[in-house]
C-alpha cells in the first residue's frame, strides 16, 4: 500500500466489491481522519449485483455485502507532519449476517403475538420477515385453527388443503403482486411441494429453482407460474407452524432474481421465527375457542326475543368485550307479570369468561323464577344475594384443578324495577348497579336517585325499594357498567353523558340505542355491554274498572252483574259468561275464605283480566275433588276456562288473578 501526497485518498488494497473510495460518508471518514490525526473505522454496506443460477443479471438488481474499513493518519517520517491516509478494507459480512439474525429473533420477541387474533398474529410474521429475510412471505393456515378448534391430523402423504391468512411483499406499491392467492382463499398443495413436505418431514425445507418438485408445483397452478416467471422467484424456504405438538400451518419465504438464494443457516432462522409466531397463533386458538364457547353459552342464555306485553315498548342492544379480557356475565330481561305489569331487569356478574357466562344464566333463571312468584323489587334481590352466597359456598367445595371455576366469592349487581301501567309507578332496588336514567316527555333528563344496596353475594346487608311516579311516555335507560365508565371517566361523567344523549330528540328507540352506543363507546369495548331502553305506556281509566265489595254472599249476584254490564260497555259480550262463572268463584272464595276489604278489578288491554282481592295472605291451591266433595272444583273450573291463572302477594294481602283472551275482532 502505498502512501499518498497530502489530501489524496489511496484506492490500494480494494477488492472487486469494495465500497468505491467516491462514497460520500468514507470520504467524510477519511477527511476527519487527515483533520483529526486520530484513526478511525468505517463500516458500510456495499452493493454487489446478485442473480439467480444461470440467469441474467437484471438491471439493478443488487445484493449488499458488510465491509469493515480501517483508516488511519500516514506521517512523514522526517517532519511528523500527515501527508495521507492510510486504508484496509475487510469483508465482515458473515458477521453482519449473524447480528441480522440475532437482531431478527429479538425484535420476534416483540412484534409477533401482540394480540390474540389468529390472522393478526401471522401478518406479524410475515411482516417482521420482509424484506429483512425474504422478498416474499405467505402464511397460511387450517380452517379449523381460524375457528379455535383442534386441528386434525390428515395423511403425511396426501394433498394439503391450507387458507391464506397473510403474505407480505418487498415490491414497491401497495398491495401484494407476486401473490397467486388472495387473502381468505384456499389452496392445495400436492405432496410434493416443499409446503406439503416440509408439514409432512416436520421441519424446514429447502427448495428452489433446480428442484424438480419445485417446477412440478410451480407448473401446476396458472397463476402461480406466472408470478414466478414475472418476479423470477427462484429460492424457497417453507417452514410447519408447530406449537405444542399441533400442526398449524406453514409459512412459505421466497427470494426473486434481486437476491441470492436462501443458505443452510437461513433455515435454522426461519425454524425460530416459525416456533414463536406458531406460539402466537395457538394462543389466539385457543383464545378463539375459549371466547367462542362463552359467546355461545352466553347468547344461549341471554332473551333473544322478548316477551310481548302492553306496559312499555323496548329496545336493547347486547356488546360483548372487544379485547382480550374474555366474554363478561353482562344480562338483561323483561319479564311480563300480571296485572299488565312488567319487570326490567339488567346485571353483572364479577369476572369474564364462561364461569361469568354460566353463573348469569343461574342469576338470570332465579330471577324469572322469583319475579314469577311476584315478589317486590327488594324482596327478590333479598332472595338472590341468599342464592349467590350459596353458589359461593358450594364452589368451595368444588376441587382447585376443575375447570372454569373461579377462585373466590361470586360477585353480582343487580337492578330490578317493576312498572305498573295502572298506577304508572315503577319500583326500583338497586344490588350495587348503575343506576338508571329517566327521559321525562317534557325532555328533562335525570339520573333516578335510588338508595343503593350490597353486591349480591355479600349477605346479612337489606334492599331498600324506591317508587317514582312517571308519566305516560317516559323513556327509561338501564345499563351496566361497561356503558358508563371507562379509564378517562367515572361513573358520575358516564350517566352524565348517558343524560345528554337522552335529552336529544328521540326518533325511535332502536335508532336512540345506536345513538348512545355511538356517542359513549370506543370501537373496541373492553367490557361487556348491556343497554335496555324502556318507554312507559298508561292504561286509562276506559280500560280499567274497579269495585269494592262487601264480605257478604248475597254480593255475588251483584258482582256478576256489574261484570256483565263493564263488559256489554267494552264490546266484549262474547267473554261475558266465561268471566261471570271466573267472578263468582274467586268473589265467594275471598268472602268464604279471605278477609275484608275485598275488591274487584277489571282491564282490558291485549287480554282481558279479571283480579280478585282481599285482606288474608292464605293463597288457594289446585287439588282434584273426589265424588262426593262438595268443594274444590272451583279453581280447577277457573284454570280450565282461562288462558292462565296465579296469586300475588301485596302489603295488605293477596290477590287472584286470571287471563282471558279477547274474543275476535
């Protein structure tokens, strides 16, 4: 090497392929070298044109190799002074290479599994690849792993029936033109291909453009040969997804006729970067299949179609979590009782997953059973707490390694209103829930002030009941939590909100629901979400008719007189003889058995109901008389001639109630 005058760079020592003494950053070197009297190292990547085996090199097509450049101060010997500067050049790129690698596999660690989707999870690995390691990725995967199932094993030595789930391309543009296959289509690989083999050996495989297999595979699919021939992809590496000793899938690398074919030690690498994102996918799996079984046990519990009723007119809207903390115990009901009332229900299991799923639909269950019974609002929730402190101590006892059962005590809220469409009050207790918002039709909008009681569960804690007289056409708003509070708000912030989308004009129920969910939801809930709108409805007094009775035999003949007469009024002629033989019963049996004051009720609505009332809590049963009894046909008459008959407790007694359906047109 020799040395050169003050200010010149010396080119002795390049090798064919090494950084052109012109490129500006080592020119920059080697000025700082000469200013600074200080040596200096230089590390560059440097192009070299790359092409497939026996074919011709394409206009810039390039492969970069690592150099490595030492440069240092050339002194006069006499004076000391810099007179040049002195340079070796060596090839590190094996070295690069293997710190790629190393960097590729720690970034893997990061970029690939971030979330629990099945198809994001294999974007990420095709993503992370290109075009660090190839110019072309494709992932794709069994049907039954984007359903959560297990996959099957089939044949080593037959067809393989695989869907694209990602690719990703080095190419400039958008999109991905060098894919035969769409993303979602399907694909079958012959035994022969190196993506049916490599899922056949269960390691990698290297193929390319002197494998006759290879050729076989490219020949038989129109679209394919024309990408290869069109990109000239001429090295491929397919690699099996494997976790856990499933099969998943396979990833497919291709390089083009801009880059050297694949080596041994790429296979190694591709066998990691498989290995972690195959992880992944299996966890979205299972993920998948966790989430869609409590989906499904939750729509399966949850009303799909409510009950007809004339008390209030519904809508309501059911979210499941959008994230990954799993399907919640969120659930909703409206349950008609009699009298033309209507009970409302909405609630919250703690937790998520199928364990919250199955313990709603047993919270969900009792409910309808105790508002059967027609128990007041805080009497039923009394009830409830009793039953989940119950499901607690029997989970105790259950072993630690069942599944799906959660370590702990059941927490529960729950809200139960009852609205009565005679009187237009609606009773409230509230189990620490939400409370819910009225829409007065004046427009004002307020959050109902309700005396909360304990989660369910905790026991030993009493309900209070809160009653509100609402006039007709008020819009009622129940929700659960996942509605109105979020990380940037409270509770308070969230029913505030939930007022002032109320208080906007209201079109129809349906269209407000898509309103509120719009305006207080992001796109991704991260919890379960339960919105029940309610919009009240009165009976008139056209509707209803009511008597006071004396406890006196004779008034029997009375009542069914006056019931013949309110029903000649409504038009309902036809009902009157079944209603005067249901009348005369239930009236004798409250003078005979029951006590004073006795009342009867009429209301016409969808059906016609007839209620009988008095002052004892002893509620008749159903028994079959013998021959020579002289009573107990009665009741036995009266559920034989109605549609459906029950009895309901009040403060002041009980009373008796049938249904009758109205006679047509």
């Amino acid at each position: 090497m020799r040395q050169a005058e003050r200010g010149e760079v010396l080119d002795a020592g390049y090798e064919p392929h090494a950084p052109a003494p012109a490129d500006e950053g080592f020119l920059q070197c080697v000025r700082r070298v000469a200013e600074e009297r200080a040596p200096m190292r230089y590390e560059c990547l440097a192009p070299e044109p790359v092409c497939a085996p026996g074919a011709a090199v394409p206009r810039g097509s390039t492969h970069h190799r690592a150099w490595v450049i030492e440069l240092w101060p050339v002194r006069d010997p006499a004076t000391g002074e810099v007179v040049g500067v002195g340079t070796a050049a060596f090839d590190s790129s094996d070295q690069h290479a293997a710190r790629q690698r190393l960097a590729l596999l720690q970034e893997a660690g990061t970029c690939i599994g971030t979330t629990l989707n099945v198809t994001r999870t294999a974007q990420e690995l095709a993503d992370l690849a290109v075009p660090r390691l190839a110019d072309f990725v494709s992932v794709d995967l069994l049907d039954s792993v984007l359903r959560g199932d297990e996959p099957v094993p089939g044949p080593v030595d037959a067809a393989v029936v695989l869907r694209r789930v990602a690719h990703q391309s080095a190419a400039e543009g958008e999109g991905v033109p060098e894919a035969a296959i769409d993303l979602g289509g399907m694909d079958t690989y012959p035994p022969f291909s190196p993506p049916a083999r490599c899922l056949a050996e269960g390691k990698p495989v290297l193929s390319g453009a002197g494998d006759p297999d290879f050729a076989a595979w490219i020949a038989g699919h129109e679209t394919r040969t024309a990408r290869v021939a069109e990109y000239g992809f001429h090295s491929v590496m397919a690699t099996p997804l494997r976790a856990r000793g499933i099969t998943l899938g396979v990833a497919v690398f291709t390089r083009n006729s801009g880059s050297p074919p694949f080596e041994p030690d790429d296979l190694i690498l591709v066998e990691e970067l498989a290995g972690r994102a195959a992880v992944g996918v299996d966890n979205a799996r299972r993920y998948t299949r966790e989430r869609t079984n409590a989906l499904t046990l939750q729509r399966s519990l949850l009303p799909r179609d409510l009950p007809k009723q004339a008390a209030v007119e519904v809508a309501y809207r059911y979210l499941p979590a959008g994230t990954g903390a799993g399907v919640g115990g969120d659930w909703f009901d409206v349950v008609p009782l009699s009298g033309t009332r209507v009970a409302l229900v909405v609630g919250d299991v703690v937790g998520h997953g199928i364990h919250a799923s199955a313990t709603m639909g047993r919270l969900r269950t009792a409910v309808r059973t105790l508002a059967d019974v027609d128990l007041p609002p805080d009497e039923l929730l009394t009830h409830l707490d009793d039953l989940v402190t119950h499901l607690s101590t029997d989970e105790e006892d259950l072993a630690p390694d069942q599944p799906y059962v959660a370590s702990g005590e059941i927490g529960a809220t729950c809200l139960y209103a009852v609205y009565d469409p005679v009187s237009r009050v609606c009773s409230f207790a509230s189990a620490g829930h939400v409370p819910p918002v009225v829409l007065l039709p004046d427009g004002t909008a307020r959050v109902v002030e309700l005396t909360p009681g304990p989660l369910l569960g905790v026991g030993g804690l009493p309900f209070e009941c809160t009653e509100l007289e609402l006039p007709e056409g008020s819009l009622l708003a129940f929700c659960t939590d996942g509605l109105v509070e979020a990380r940037e708000r409270d509770v308070g912030l969230g029913l505030d909100r939930l007022c002032e989308c109320l208080a906007g004009p209201v079109a129809s129920l349906e269209t407000t629901c898509d309103t509120i969910l719009k305006a207080l939801l992001p796109k991704s809930p991260s919890d379960d979400v339960a919105l029940l709108l309610a919009r009240t409805r009165a009976l008139h007094a056209d509707q209803v008719a009511a008597w006071s009775l004396p406890s006196d035999p004779s008034i029997v003949a009375d009542a069914r007189a006056q019931t013949t007469r309110q029903l000649t009024a409504w038009g309902l002629e036809e009902a009157a003889f079944v209603t005067e033989l249901v009348v005369s019963e239930l009236v004798t049996n409250a003078i005979r058995y029951g006590a004073v004051p006795i009342g009867l009720r009429l209301i016409r609505d969808r059906t016609l109901i007839c209620e009988v009332s008095d002052a004892s809590n002893t509620a008749p049963h159903l028994r079959r008389a013998r021959t020579y009894d002289e009573g107990g046909r009665g009741l036995h008459m009266v559920a034989q001639l109605t549609q459906g008959w029950g009895t309901r407790q009040s403060p002041v007694g009980k009373t008796i109630w049938t249904e009758q359906t109205l006679p047509a047109g």
